[in-house]
C-alpha cells in the first residue's frame, strides 16, 4: 500500500515538473532567457565586419549615457567585437567601471579613459591583437592630451575665446590620442582626437552672445582648427565624434564652419561623411527616434590634409543601426543609443 502511495506520489511531482505549475513566465526582455544565461542573445549576425587586411578603420559612437540598461555593455560588447574596427572613439561615458569590465572581456582590446571631463567621459578602445589575420593591423597606445583642459571653465564675455576654451567645449576638453598602427611590415602614426561639443541651441550664430551654444561651438571649431594647423601640420589627423551641429544641416553651419567651409579653413579640413548631408535625413545620425525634435546630422569625421592622399582607397559614413542590429528603433535607442556611430577607414 505505502509503495502505490509512494509510486502516485511521484507521478504528480513529475507531472508538475513537466507543466511548470501553470502558465509559462514571460520572457525577459534583457537578452537573456528564463535562467539568466545570455547565450546567442546579444548576436548580431548581419553586423558589418569592418576589418580588411592592410587597412585601419576608426569608428566613433556616442553611447547616450553608457550603459541606460544593466544590459547595455553586452549588447555594445558584442557590436564593437562583430565591428572589429582598429579603433573606437567613444563618447558619454556615464559609468567608467562599467566600460572597464566589458574592454577586460574583449580579449583583443584595450582601452583608455579621459580624467579632466566634469561630465560624460570619452573613452578610446583599440584593438592589441588580431588573432584572425596576421597582416590586419593593431594599434600601439602611445599617449594622450586633453586638450585645454587647464583654461578656465566659465564664461566671461570677452572677445578672446582662448583663455575661457575648456568653456567653449562644456566641460569636456578633446581627448587627442596619439597611436600607432602597424600591419606587422608597415607602421602609421595617428592623432585622434575625440570631442563631444556643447548641446542644444538654434543653431544660428550671434558672436556677441558668449553664452550661446552656437557661439561656443563655433570657437571650439576654431581652436581645433588653430590646434591642428599650428601644431600637426605633417601628421595624420583625425577628428571625431558628437559636434551638436543643430541648425542647418549642411558644412556652412557655424558650429563647424570652420573645419569645414573652404572659405575658412583653404581646404586643409575634409568632413569624410559630408555626402550623408544630401541624403534623406532618414540616414543621418541622429534620428530622434524618441525625441519631438527632427533628426540631424550631428556624428561626423573630420580628417586633415596629409590624408587626403588615401581618398581613392578610403571611405565613411553612417552605420545604419536597424540594419547592423535587426532591432526595432525603439529598442535601438533604449538599449543602446540615439546616435548612430560614423566610421572613417583607409588604406595607408
């Protein structure tokens, strides 16, 4: 009798087992499954591998507010990863310990933070080893400038915009990063500088407002512009990342004019994604995927003469998120950003 008992008793744990007591749970929606485990979760399997023998590609990428989620590094994690690219330019870092844990988990990358921002840091990930092709290149982190970063951070409303410049650049001085790159028989020196302009404004340009957002990033423009042409006049320039040019959407916008209007500058700058302005705006950087303002085009890489040589063996753009990804534009800027990273790659 005890053994029947016994016997019934087993059949109805083993039932229950089997039909989970009910209904099943729903399914997180943090890239795993009902039991924590990632698995291929965070794959992106039409992401773009950007790494070519012989070549070196940039790629530059404000992370708004790194990491929004607890799942945010896995999913970046595995875009820089399936990217592949020599070097990542990134801006607004809001949790560096979290960006230090996902780099330490990249075994073919390193990577360096900024110290003199008061808000949302940069950070610069480069690729040490490659273990998947001999005569692909990996970078060599020599040093890095923050440029302006002992100025004064104030406005003080005087025509002289070079002893206020960490003011002009709202507190984020540009992190110029020199690294050399080398294929195992050929070695480039680089300068990349990463920047993360002033926000916001009409985008129009009233040079006796001081406090203006355009004002201030037409002066950062130009500082850059003085920096670069005054001191790397023979070296390999790049410069990347978020420039906030609102407004019209074109290389006239005051906020970056003097990079990239000839007029200004006799064509020693080049914007490598100026193209991407005459398309639809569905293809510019900045959606406002969630926003009630228009997308803009506000992601860019700008190089300077000496690299204008590698035009016939360069390109550079936009990464199209939706594509790279397969998610949903509400999930892309949920999870990951609102900005749509650019890329500049060449053979030197």
């Amino acid at each position: 009798m005890l053994k029947n008992i016994n016997k019934i008793l087993l059949s109805i744990i083993f039932l229950l087992s089997c039909s989970g007591g009910g209904s099943s749970p729903a399914s997180p929606d943090d890239g795993s499954d009902n039991n924590g485990n990632t698995g291929d979760s965070y794959v992106f399997p039409n992401a773009t591998n950007f790494d070519r023998e012989n070549q070196i590609e940039i790629i530059s990428w404000n992370i708004q507010t790194f990491p929004q989620l607890n799942t945010t590094a896995d999913y970046v994690k595995s875009l820089l990863e399936s990217w592949n690219a020599d070097i990542y330019v990134l801006q607004e870092m809001g949790d560096n310990n979290t960006l230090i844990s996902m780099v330490n988990a990249m075994p073919e990358y390193s990577y360096m933070l900024s110290s003199e921002t008061s808000n949302w840091d940069f950070a610069l990930v480069y690729k040490t080893a490659n273990s998947d092709c001999a005569s692909c290149g990996t970078v060599t982190y020599n040093s890095h400038n923050e440029l302006w970063a002992d100025t004064p951070n104030s406005n003080d409303n005087d025509d002289d915009y070079t002893n206020n410049a960490l003011y002009q650049f709202a507190s984020r001085p540009p992190m110029e990063n020199y690294l050399t790159w080398t294929n195992g028989t050929k070695s480039v020196d680089l300068y990349v500088t990463n920047i993360h302009y002033k926000c916001c404004g009409d985008g129009e340009l009233d040079i006796t407002d001081k406090g203006a957002e355009s004002t201030r990033r037409h002066y950062a423009s130009t500082l850059l512009r003085d920096h670069i042409m005054n001191n790397r006049q023979g070296d390999y320039v790049v410069l990347a990342g978020d420039f906030n040019n609102v407004g019209e959407q074109s290389i006239l916008n005051p906020s970056i004019a003097p990079l990239t209007d000839p007029d200004q500058n006799s064509d020693y700058f080049k914007m490598v994604d100026e193209y991407v302005f005459a398309q639809n705006s569905s293809t510019w950087s900045w959606q406002g995927w969630r926003s009630s303002f228009s997308a803009s085009h506000l992601d860019h890489i700008i190089i300077n003469q000496p690299l204008f040589q590698f035009e016939a063996v360069s390109d550079g753009g936009i990464i199209n998120m939706l594509t790279e990804t397969g998610m949903s534009n509400y999930d892309i800027d949920d999870k990951l950003s609102d900005h749509q990273p650019s890329y500049y790659r060449f053979y030197p």
